[in-house]
C-alpha cells in the first residue's frame, strides 16, 4: 500500500488503516464504528453520496427555473403594481446607469448559482470517468462551492429588507414574488447538494484512474 500511495504522491486515510470522524475530526483505526469523543457512526466512505447528490442537484435545478422566470419583486406605486425578474432588474439597473449595481447582481444571481451548478456536475461525474484536473485541485474545487454557498442568499435579503423597509402603505409598498421562494429552495437544495458529496471519493476515483 505505501508503494501505491508513494507512486501518487499522497497516501489516503483508508491506505493507512484509518477513518475519520466526519462530525468532530478524530481519527480512528479502519476497524471503529463509533467515534470514540462524540459517539457518532464511523464510515469510511458514504456509500449513498452521489445518489444524495444527483438528488439535490436535481431538485436545485428544478426550484432555479421559475427563480429566473417569476417574479422577484412586486411593487405598488400610487396604485400601480408591477413586477420584475431577476434578469429584467438587472437589465433595469443598466438603463438607470448603476452598472456596478448590476454586474454585482447578475454575479451573485445568475454566473454564481449557475457556476454550482456546473461545479457539482463535474465532480460527481469525475467520480466515475478520468479527470483533467488533479484530485487536488477537484477538491480545491469543492471548497470553494462550499464556500460560495452561504453568500448566495444576497437576493434573498436584498428583497426580505426591502419588503421590510417599502411599506407606505397606498403610496408604495414592495412584496416579494414567488421567484424569492424559488430562488432560496435552488440556494438550500445545492448546498445540500454539496454537502452530500463524499470529497474522499475524489482519492478513490483518482487511485482507480491511475492503476
């Protein structure tokens, strides 16, 4: 095993007779199936996290149609009601002038969730055919949508503090459309998305391409 591990350069937790415990860190011999510091089950690999994946990127998927489609604000002035898609605001701020304003928000709205979407793809496909990219730089990959996911509410609360602050009653009030829904479930459901995908497979995938 460590002839196998040394011709890769990295030797894997399960080469060494070891299995981590995902919930607090410790390490365990191969043999445990309990952590021993907080009592929770011991796997060395989650057999179930790819069809966890395709799961909730499935349901991500479906939830982001009518995010870009609905409505995501609906506004009453002087009696007159309107309603603008994420896209239509965008391209509302770029008629205003705020370019800035809306470069922000067609990243943050459109290429980020999109960008998940593709990234999660691509590592739960690499999983079972070769890859371009190292098993290093896969797992760089999986950190940064981990890390993307909790900034991807921003249209969320953009349009909860709106509808909090915008209410002049009959003179102007702001609601949040059915999009704002949407778009929170497609945010939930990719996180959990990535959440569920087992990162150690990327070590397995990588050992099984390079025999």
């Amino acid at each position: 095993m460590e002839n196998a591990g040394s011709a890769r350069g990295y030797l894997t937790a399960r080469e060494a007779g070891l299995v981590n415990c995902t919930t607090c860190g410790r390490v365990h011999p191969a043999a445990a199936t309990v952590c021993l510091r907080c009592g929770a089950p011991l796997a060395s690999r989650d057999t179930q996290s790819l069809q966890k994946v395709w799961a909730w990127w499935v349901a991500g998927i479906i939830a982001f149609i009518p995010a870009n489609t609905y409505p995501m604000l609906k506004t009453a002035t002087l009696g007159k009601e309107s309603a603008s898609t994420l896209l239509g605001g965008i391209l509302e701020l770029v008629h205003h002038g705020s370019i800035g304003i809306a470069a922000i928000v067609f990243f943050a709205s459109i290429v980020i969730p999109a960008s998940k979407f593709f990234a999660i793809a691509y590592l739960a496909l690499g999983i079972g055919r070769p890859s371009r990219l190292s098993a290093h730089r896969r797992h760089q990959v999986y950190e940064v949508v981990e890390f993307v996911g909790r900034w991807s509410m921003i249209d969320v609360f953009v349009v909860a503090i709106l509808t909090a602050l915008v209410q002049l009653g009959s003179a102007a009030s702001i609601h949040p459309g059915i999009a704002a829904v949407s778009f929170a479930l497609s945010v939930a459901f990719t996180m959990l998305s990535a959440q569920s995908f087992d990162a150690r497979q990327i070590w397995d995938a990588d050992k099984e391409h390079t025999k």
